[in-house]
C-alpha cells in the first residue's frame, strides 16, 4: 500500500461535485484499500468563494481553477462544472501539467470528444466520463469494455432524467409541464439551463456518445436528430392512453442492416404500457443495448442527482487512481471508422398522426388518398366530430420519416384540413 496520496482537483461543487467531496470524505478508508493508496482533495474550485459548503475545508476552496491544475501535483482532476468554456480549457491544461480527468461533461465530450481523448493519449492520460450518460447507471464501461468483442446494432433508451421526471408526472398526476419542470430542478436534475433537457440538447449528446461508443465511429452532436418535449400536450397523452400507450422522450442509435451506415435520434415517442420502458418512472433512465452475440441487454437506474451521478465520478476516480498507481491508462478513443450518419428520412418507423377537419363526406378519403399517394400504409383510423368539424387520429405502420414529411406537408395544404394537431412517432412495438 502507497502512503503517499493522490491528489484530486475537484472543479466544481454544486449538486454533482459536492456528492463527489461527501463520498469521498465519508468513504475515504475504503476507497484507500480498493486504489491502493489514500486520496485527498487537494483543491475545489468553484465560481463564488464564500458560499457556505458543508463539509469542505474552506482553506481548499479557490475561484482560480486554472491555477489549481496547473499546479503540477495534482494526479487526477473531477470535472463538474458543466459547459464547454471554462471545462474545456481546464481539462486540456489538467493533462499537460501531468492530470487524468473524470467529467460528467456530456456536452463537452459530445462536441470535443475527439481532441480530448487526442490530447489524453498525446499526454499519457486518462479521460474518463461514465457519468456524463445515465447517472448512475454503468453503461460507457460495458459498451467500452465489456462488449468491446461484440457487434452493437442498436442503443435506445431514456436517457434523461429531467424530461422523463416531467412526461410521468404530466402522465400519472396530471402535473402541468411548468409545475414538473419547477420540481426536476429543485431536485437538482436540471441542467444549469434547463433548455437543454427540455429541447432535447442533452439527450442529444448522450445519443451522440453512446453512438460513437457504440458503433466505434465519430457520431457528432449535429449528426443527432432531435426534437424537445415541449410540445407534449395532455391530449397527446390521451391519445397514447386510448392506445394502450406513453409517451417518452426517447434516444435511438442504430446501424443499418447492411451495416454500412448509422442513425441517431432523440423525440418523444408513443411506446405500448406493456413495453419495459412504459415503466420507467421520474428521472429514472432505462437503457437496452442489442448486440449480435449477447442479445438484448437492459440497463436501468437513476438517470440523475447529485448522490447517483456521484456514483459514477468515483467508481472512474477509483478506475483512473488504479491506473495512475500502475503507470497505466485506461481504453482511449474507441472510434476507429468514419460510418456515414444517415438522415432522419431514411429511418423507418410508425407514425401517429392527429388531424383537425371537416366533418363532411369525401374528407377520409381525401386524406387516405395522400397517405397512399406518399407510401404511406394506413394501420387504423379513428374518428371523433361534432358541428361539423372532426378529430381525425392516422396509425401508420411503418414508413420512412421522409414519406411521412411528405405525407404530412400534403395534408396540410387540404381545404378540408384545419391543420395538423400533433404528429408522434410509435416506437418499441
Ligand atoms: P451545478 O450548477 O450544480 O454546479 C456547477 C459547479 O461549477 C458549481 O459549484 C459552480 O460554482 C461551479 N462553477 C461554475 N462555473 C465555474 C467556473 N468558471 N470556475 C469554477 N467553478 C465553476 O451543476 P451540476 O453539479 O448539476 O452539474 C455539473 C456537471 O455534471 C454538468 O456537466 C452536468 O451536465 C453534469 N451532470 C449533472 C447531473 C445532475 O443530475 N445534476 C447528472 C449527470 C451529469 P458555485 O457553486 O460557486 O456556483
Ligand atoms: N439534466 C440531466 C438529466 C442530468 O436530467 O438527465 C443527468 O445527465
């Protein structure tokens, strides 16, 4: 057993990094016996000095980050600030003053993933990021090590903790979207600007990752489709419930069947109550992995909060530490192909679609006619009318996103269309 300590710079201490000091000052004995050797906080830098924080040496705090890893004695640096400046920056000057880095930076390893993991390889250090997807939930090490001898096909899940706490609550309470929003950021599951959940900027880069890491290709952050959740109505709930259905806000990476491409994408989606993650309750994520020799694979637990994501910071200290003592690093960048990202019109899925229109014969028709017309095959019809107007809801089955588009864009120009009350895809069936 080492005596002398590793040293960690702990950049950030807000909801995730202050978890991360708790745990490692309340678990200290253990986490010696399991690296090898003690580890000691040795500065944590934060934006406002004299904010009351329990539990830290207020001798340790600084508002000069920088100065903190360039220090030279530091041998592992926490990243929990968040963002792409000043993290980047940070964590770039972290390997070359002699640091590995852990972060739960998702928006900063989805934009710079690639000159990060460079610059740690370029310096003979460790980037590690387990918390920047799912919280708690270990999912970058079995994609990156456990499966490393396998074929992923397809990653599809909630990923976002924010988003999923919102959707059950407007489902299972009837909450408005507001009132769930309010109460996902009083708990800490927020981003710092809650947009990027709710917009789905977050997910995105999550998708982005987890595809990268996946398919070992370079899937960037505008590679994703994406679509937020704000447009999520009560009545789309409705709708999902007379259809045995929820609503999700969903990530979706997949290669195609010749294997020559791939897609990502994030949107709500109606998936059936019977489905595993209809369960998936407030800012839990759920996450299944199809790989040709394992199967299916599911992976579940707390997709945010300062206590599970700490989870996932020092279960990679742990793993960076151990390398440090070893004069080893950890598995670099796993892209090693450039497979094309296809577009959004090229995935194939079911549609629900809900129509405003007039309640007067020949409508239906006009509207089968542009369904069919686009490709587009009719699963069920249902209609609800009174005063002469008409509710119209189109189950498609499967067609691609771009015949839907066109389908949709056909409709709208109808007289006897009123105009196009929500459009979701139908997934997991
Ligand atoms: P918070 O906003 O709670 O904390 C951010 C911390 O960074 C604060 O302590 C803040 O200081 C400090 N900070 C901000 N700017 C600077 C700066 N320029 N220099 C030094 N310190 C700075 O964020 P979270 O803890 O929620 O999130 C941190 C990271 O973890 C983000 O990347 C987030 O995406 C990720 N993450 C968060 C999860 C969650 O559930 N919250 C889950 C998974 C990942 P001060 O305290 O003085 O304001
Ligand atoms: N804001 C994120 C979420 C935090 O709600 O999922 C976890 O990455």
């Amino acid at each position: 057993m080492r005596t002398r300590p590793l040293k960690v710079a702990l950049l950030g201490c807000g909801v995730v990094g202050s978890e991360v000091a708790r745990i490692m000052t309340t678990h200290a004995d253990d986490l010696t016996a399991r690296i090898g050797a003690p580890v000691e906080l040795a500065g944590v830098a934060v934006r406002r000095p004299s904010k009351v924080r329990e539990g830290i040496d207020p001798a340790l705090v600084t508002t000069d980050a920088t100065a903190l890893v360039k220090r030279g004695d530091i041998d592992v640096v926490v990243e929990v600030i968040g963002g792409i400046e000043p993290a980047r920056a940070l964590i770039t000057t972290a390997f070359e003053h002699g640091a590995s880095v852990v972060s739960a930076n998702k928006a900063l390893i989805a934009q710079d993933g690639a000159a990060l993991h460079a610059a740690a390889e370029q310096h003979g250090r460790d980037l590690y990021y387990e918390a920047a997807v799912a919280g708690a939930i270990p999912l970058i090490r079995p994609l990156r090590e456990s499966l490393a001898g396998d074929k992923v096909n397809r990653v599809l899940g909630i990923v976002n903790g924010t988003t999923n706490f919102i959707l059950d609550k407007m489902d299972s309470t009837g909450a408005g979207y507001q009132e769930a929003l309010d109460e996902a950021t009083a708990l800490g599951y927020a981003e710092a600007d809650p947009t990027a959940d709710v917009e789905g900027f977050d997910a995105a880069a999550k998708a982005a990752i987890l595809a990268g890491i996946a398919f070992h290709t370079r899937v960037r952050l505008d590679d994703v489709y994406r679509e937020g959740m704000t447009e999520v109505t009560a009545a789309d709930f409705a709708s999902a419930k007379r259809m045995g259905c929820t609503i999700k806000l969903l990530a979706i990476c997949e290669r195609a069947a010749h294997g020559g491409s791939v897609t990502a994408r994030v949107h709500p989606a109606m998936i059936p109550l019977s489905h595993p993650l209809a369960s998936v309750r407030e800012a839990y994520n759920a996450v299944f992995v199809e790989a040709e020799a394992a199967g299916q694979l599911m992976f579940y637990g707390p997709g945010a909060g300062g206590a599970p994501t700490a989870s996932a910071v020092l279960g990679d200290l742990v793993a960076v530490c151990r390398n440090k003592l070893g004069e080893a690093t950890g598995p670099g960048d796993s892209a090693y192909t450039q497979l094309p990202v296809s577009p959004m019109g090229e995935v194939v899925t079911r549609y629900h679609i809900s129509l405003d229109v007039a309640d007067k014969p020949g409508v239906l028709a006009q509207v089968a006619t542009v369904f069919a017309e686009h490709g587009v095959s009719i699963d069920t019809v249902r209609q609800t009318g009174k005063d002469g107007e008409a509710s119209l809801v189109v189950v498609t089955h499967r067609a691609p996103d771009a015949a839907l588009s066109g389908t949709v864009e056909a409709l709208r120009r109808l007289d006897t269309v009123r105009g196009v009350a929500s459009i979701m895809r139908v997934e997991g069936e």
